[in-house]
C-alpha cells in the first residue's frame, strides 16, 4: 500500500494540484477495499474536511478517472463505484450481502480472449456476479 507522500505524488505526477481535500479523497479510495460510490467517499470525509461537497467529490473522482488514477466500475445497477487499485483485474460482487471483491487476472488484456491479438486492448471491465464464500457457508 502506497504511503501518503507517494500518493500525493502520483496526483503531482499526473499533473493535480494536491490540495487538502483531493488528497483525501485519492487516499479514501486508494485504501478502501469496498470500492466505494462518490456518496460513501463524501460522508466519509465531510466531518473531517469541513468545507468538502458532495459536488467537489464527483468533479475530483471524474478527473481522477479521465486520468486513470482510479478505475470507475459498473457492477452495481444503482450506483457507479470507484477503484483505487486499476492493476488488470476482475470485480465479484455476492447477490447475497452485496459485497465485492477483487479477482486477480493472469496475462494482460490480450490474453483473455481469442482473435485480440491484433489489437491494442487499453481497457476492459470484467465483473462476475454470484454468491461469496462467506455467504455459502
């Protein structure tokens, strides 16, 4: 997991200005596991950055995404979701309690499929629905 000074310069690297909140909001979703919407990454922080809006978190993790410093998945109806982690890899999300895991994926993009070989695949999303582990027990 990257340190706090690393992510800030990422977001240096990637041409953002690091403010307060913008590193705060890249850390939230970086660390988290549960691949959280803009909503849950706004009430988790307003209390501690008083002045964040709901709108400064969609505008952030929207610029975030254009760069690809974080990967917006789809795997739920409802809401769209965001992914600190956008090393190649697949999302599983359990019918049942809803959570979503992380699947890694062997090879790259090429590789999953047959006749990609001529192309230069640069995104895919890759998401399996069913029931968890912890569910079926």
């Amino acid at each position: 997991m990257l340190t706090r000074p690393e992510l800030k310069k990422k977001l240096v690297d990637a041409g953002v200005r690091p403010s307060v909140q913008r590193l705060a909001i890249f850390e939230y979703v970086h660390r988290s596991t549960a691949h959280p919407t803009a909503e849950v990454v706004y009430e988790s922080l307003r209390d501690e950055l008083g002045s964040l809006s709901l709108t400064t978190v969609y505008n952030t993790l929207k610029l975030y995404a254009e760069l690809g410093l974080v990967t917006p998945i789809q795997i739920d109806d409802n809401f769209q979701r965001f992914d600190g982690n956008t090393n190649i890899h697949a999302h599983f999300r359990c019918n049942n309690c809803g959570e979503i895991f992380d699947l890694p994926i062997k090879g790259d993009y090429n590789a999953w499929f047959d006749g990609a070989e001529g192309m230069q695949v640069t995104d895919a999303q890759l998401y399996l629905r069913g029931v968890c582990e912890k569910c079926l027990q």
